[in-house]
C-alpha cells in the first residue's frame, strides 16, 4: 500500500478547511441529494462527499457506508485531491498502490474508485466527490462529466455557507453599530447642544465659574464622542477583514506619552494625574494604531471612574516572551458581576465620576486587538479599592 504524499498547499489547504467550519457537522439534506444523485448517476451503490484534514478523511455526507470517516493515510481520496481531474481506480485489486489496501482487503472491499476534487474558488483541493463499487467497472464519458458537474455543487454549497455566515455576521454588527450611535452618541450629543444652546443664550448673565463649568462638560462630551467614532471605525475596519496588521517595535513610552497628550484635556478637567512606573527604553513588537486604541481605552475609563485629583497609573513589566501593561485607577471598583461580562462583548454603560458618558464596546474592541497582536487582555482586581486591567504584547526583540 502506498500513502499519498501531502498536497503541495498543505498547510494553506488546511487553513482554508477551517475556515468552511463544515467538519464533523450535522447532515445536511442539500449535501445528501447531492450524494445519491452521483450514485444513481454512475451506478455505484456507495457515493461519499469526502474532507480530508491533516489525520483522516470523514464524511459530509454518505450513501452506503455506515462508516463516518478513515484514516487519511488509507483514504483513496487522499490521492484524489492532487489530482486536476477526476482520479479513477478501476480495479484495486491490480492497482499496486491499493491492493493491500485496508479498505480494499477488508470492509467496505472497494475495487472501483472513481473521486472528483472539490476545488475552491482559490484553487485549493478541499474533498473529493466520489463513487465506490466492489466490482470492478469504468465510468462513461457522461458519467465522469456528471461527477464533476456534482463536485462542483458541493464546492457552490460550501462557499455558500461561508457567505451566508459572513452575511449573518455583517448584519449582527450593523444592529451593533446602530445600537451604539442611537444609544451611546445620543447622550454626549445632548450634552454638548444643550450646554452650548445655554451658553449662546445666557452666557452674558452667567458667572464665570459656572461658564468654566459648562465649558467642561462640552469638552468631556466632545472627547466621549471621538473617542467613541474613532473606536466605531477601527472596531468596523476590523470586524470588515479590512485591517491590515503591521506588527513593528514601539517605544511603549511614546505610546503613552501621544494618548496621554489626546486626553490630557480630560485630565485637566478633573485635576488628575498619569504616572509611568516603567523604563523609558521598554519597547514592545505591536501594531501602533492597535495598542494605542487599547491603552487609550483604558487610561480614558481610568479617568472617567477615578476621582478628581487622584493619579492613574500605567505600569508594565518584561514577563517571559511578552510585555504586560497595566492601567490602574482609583475608582469604585469593579463588581465580580460585571467582571464576568467583561472582555465578552458588550457590556451596560455607566457614568463617571463627573457624569461623563460611557458606551459598551470599548472593552470588547479592546480584547479583539490585543488578540490580534498575539496577547491576552484580563482583569487583574476586582473589588472596590480601584480597578487594574492588564494586557500583553510580544517583546520588541
């Protein structure tokens, strides 16, 4: 018996398996028409739609096997899917790669193989389509034409799944946007046309500290407002697939410095402090647009729930191959139940110590880039002496 060797493409035909995310699902009964139909078809009483991943080959569907998947170092369709064609066994029993084949030597006894590729629109082989008889026979030219005709179906049901899926996906992040800017971009929106309409009308009869005052508030709303249309972009560019990574050394230093510079505003407002406790000369392997969302997120929800006056910190410290980066505030706390939401998706809005506007997608967008880098995102306190949420990224060398 001779094994196949592996396919040319292995490892990219693998990735692209995974990504049909149709191994070892329920039957379907578009796939199992599809199946007896190349069975009446070529005559065979067994018909499989067959995918081979890196140890076995199972079956998507099957007719006259009860079988649900091989070995890939014994599967026939192993040698189908370096083929162009249709890849045609008419007598196992005096083809030399075969004879002693398992499956051809015991149950299900194959003397006939007869396997169409399934081929990706990226020309990638995913299965086969196939027909098994234990007598040994040949297909007519209509027959092997029909197979490959059927094999193709099976190639426009699979991309369909994943279309439909991505469609699905497309949809759930629209109501997702949808929700954040009717709920979220409403309330700072409010504030800063209602502040202003106040100050265009009365202005003139106000103390000054209450015009600072109000002043402040649009000013808080306004920073609420582009830190959440920034985030809504980079969260759409990368739900979309239309990110692209560019990994590179970062003084994380000068990363914090820049959103430092972003929100000092915020900081102002409130008589806050930011402290680095780390080396001027840590770098760390990240994407800066990335990393910056990130720690911009974190600083700007340390100062909202922090009190006025109080310092927020950003620590970070070379543990094995990463860099962890902690931002702690000196706010309430998180409960444990709202701990369990974090990370996850979004979670209910709460306001800051000055009223400022929270929106629930900052975190869950957080948790997805620093996935992205290569890192973990956690909290690492729970309880009511302030919060600490650390991340980590790849070390620079």
């Amino acid at each position: 018996m001779k094994s196949a060797p592996e396919h040319p493409r292995e490892s990219e035909r693998l990735a692209l398996l995974d990504q049909f995310q149709i191994m070892d699902t329920e039957a379907e009964q578009t796939f199992d028409e599809l199946t007896e139909l190349a069975s009446t078809i070529c005559g065979t009483p067994i018909s499989l739609i067959s995918l081979v991943d890196h140890e076995r080959q199972w079956f998507k569907s099957r007719v006259g096997l009860t079988a649900s998947e091989t070995p890939k170092s014994i599967a026939f369709c192993s040698h189908a899917i370096l083929q162009d064609e249709v890849f045609t066994v008419n007598n196992a029993l005096k083809d030399d790669r075969f004879a002693d084949n398992p499956l051809v030597t015991g149950a299900p006894d194959i003397r006939f193989y007869a396997g169409a590729p399934l081929v990706s629109h990226d020309g990638l082989p995913l299965g086969t389509l196939c027909v098994i008889d234990q007598t040994a026979k040949s297909l007519t030219g209509e027959q092997t034409r029909a197979l490959k005709i059927l094999a193709k179906q099976v190639v426009s049901q699979l991309e369909l799944r994943i279309k439909n899926r991505s469609l699905q996906k497309m949809n759930e992040n629209r109501e997702k946007v949808f929700s954040v800017i009717a709920h979220d971009l409403r309330g700072p929106f409010n504030s800063i046309l209602g502040f202003s309409r106040r100050l265009t009308g009365k202005s003139d009869v106000m103390r000054p500290e209450r015009i600072t005052e109000m002043a402040d508030s649009i000013l808080n709303a306004s920073m609420t407002v582009y830190q959440l249309l920034d985030e809504l972009l980079q969260w759409s560019l990368q739900r979309m697939g239309a990110y692209n990574l560019n990994m590179r050394r970062q003084l994380l230093s000068h990363m914090v410095d820049a959103d430092q510079k972003l929100l000092q505003d915020s900081l102002d407002v409130k008589n806050q402090t930011l402290r680095k406790n780390f080396s001027d000369a840590l770098e760390v392997r990240a994407d800066a647009t990335l990393a910056s969302v990130v720690l911009r997120n974190l600083i700007s929800n340390a100062i909202k729930f922090s009190p006025p006056g109080s310092a927020i910190e950003v620590q970070a410290a070379e543990v094995g191959t990463m860099v962890e980066i902690s931002v702690l505030d000196r706010g309430p706390g998180i409960s444990p139940v709202l701990a369990e939401q974090l990370f996850k998706g979004p979670v209910e809005s709460h306001l800051g110590t000055y009223g400022e506007y929270g929106h629930g997608i900052g975190l869950g967008l957080c948790y997805d880039f620093v996935k992205m880098q290569g890192g973990e995102i956690w909290l690492d306190r729970v309880g009511s002496s302030g919060s600490k949420i650390t991340f980590s990224l790849p070390r620079a060398n």
